[in-house]
C-alpha cells in the first residue's frame, strides 16, 4: 500500500474517532425549554394581594395587552371601582378594575379574543377584558367569582354574540377578591348597568407587577 493510502485511511479513521468522541456530548445536550405558556402577575391592593396567571399562549393578544399595561406601570394607582353582584345570591358576581378612560393611561384598543377560539370560559376565578362592541376593549378588566359562563361567545345568539374575552385566571387571592365584591357600593352612582354597583369606597392597586 501507497504512503498516500495510507495516509488518507489514517484521516478517515482519526474523523470517525473525532465523530464517536463528539456524539455522547451531543447526546447529553438537553433540547432547549418550551416557551412558557402562562404569565404570572401580581395585583398589589389596598386589600392584599391578587396573582394572576395569564394565558398567553391561548389568548396572546389579550394577554400581550395586559402586560403593556403593567411593564408600563399603567395600572399602578388605578382601582378596582366596581362590585357587580348576583341578585339574591350577593356572594357570586364580578369585580372590575382599570383605568377609566383615563388619556394619560389607556393605549389603544384591542382585537377581540372570543372564548369559542381561545377555549376559555368565564369559569370562578377568570379575569376577562371589560368592552363594549367587540375590539373596543383598552385597559379595563374583571374577574368573575363563580361560574359565569353566559358571558362566553355563543354564536347560537342574535346580534353581538362574541362574549368578552377571557385570558387568564387568579391563581392565589381570591379571598381578597370576595372581600372587594363583598364591600359596600353607592345606591345613586354609576350609569346603565352599573348604576348601584360602583364601589362607595373604590379599592386602590398599589402595583402590578410580574410575580417570579
């Protein structure tokens, strides 16, 4: 055999020596994390905390928005205003939060994210974007105590059937919740629907934070 033959086998055998010894590090390299589907934020009220996990991987329009809103510290100050309680079942209904329209604060509106495409539903603990027609909703949000899934999309109803668009859940707080819902409103406050259920005393978010 030829000097050059046997040099070329010499490389051949010293690159699949090099290939044997790489492959068990490669082997070991655990595959990068899955981007994470929920998003973590903590109320900090007047009343105690509130933790919220976003869906943002179900609702990501709704949940992006949300977090503008509180990486901007849009949220700090504003109050949860109103209680909407169940009639002759007080201890079921609503809380609602946000910015009132307020120029300095509210961004602009947002597309509507209905509950028949992103799978959630207005379940006990859910927080959900306030609206009037659909793609309106801005800054204010609720979050339901009980099960209130009338206000889910329902395309089997006339006219505006697309519900409000929920997009994450409390996952701790939800005593100071039912404190909020269970406080005192003013009979005369308030317009339409929410005459008679606008906090006498509203309830101050101290902070909005990412939680971890």
């Amino acid at each position: 055999m030829s000097h050059r033959s046997l040099r070329r086998l010499a490389l051949r055998a010293f690159a699949a020596a090099a290939l044997l010894a790489a492959t068990p590090a490669l082997a070991q390299t655990p595959p990068a994390p899955p981007p994470a589907a929920t998003v973590k934020v903590t109320l900090t009220t007047s009343e105690g905390p509130i933790v919220l996990e976003l869906q943002k991987d179900k609702a990501p329009i709704t949940t992006a928005n949300f977090l503008r809103y509180v990486d901007q510290k849009r949220y700090d100050g504003v109050t949860f205003y109103r209680a909407s309680k169940t009639p002759n079942a007080p201890e079921f209904g609503l809380i609602q939060g946000g910015a009132q329209n307020d120029p300095a604060r509210v961004l602009k509106p947002i597309a509507h994210e209905p509950t028949t495409k992103t799978g959630l539903s207005h379940t006990d603990g859910a927080i959900s974007m306030g609206r009037f027609d659909p793609g309106s909703a801005t800054s204010d949000f609720f979050i339901v105590v009980g099960d209130m899934t009338y206000m889910d999309a329902n395309p089997a109803l006339p006219g505006d059937n697309l519900g409000f668009a929920v997009f994450g859940k409390v996952v701790d707080g939800m005593d100071t919740v039912r404190k909020i819902l269970a406080a005192p409103t003013s009979p005369t406050k308030g317009e339409g629907v929410m005459k008679g259920e606008i906090l006498a005393k509203p309830v101050k978010i101290i902070t909005a934070r990412r939680a971890g």
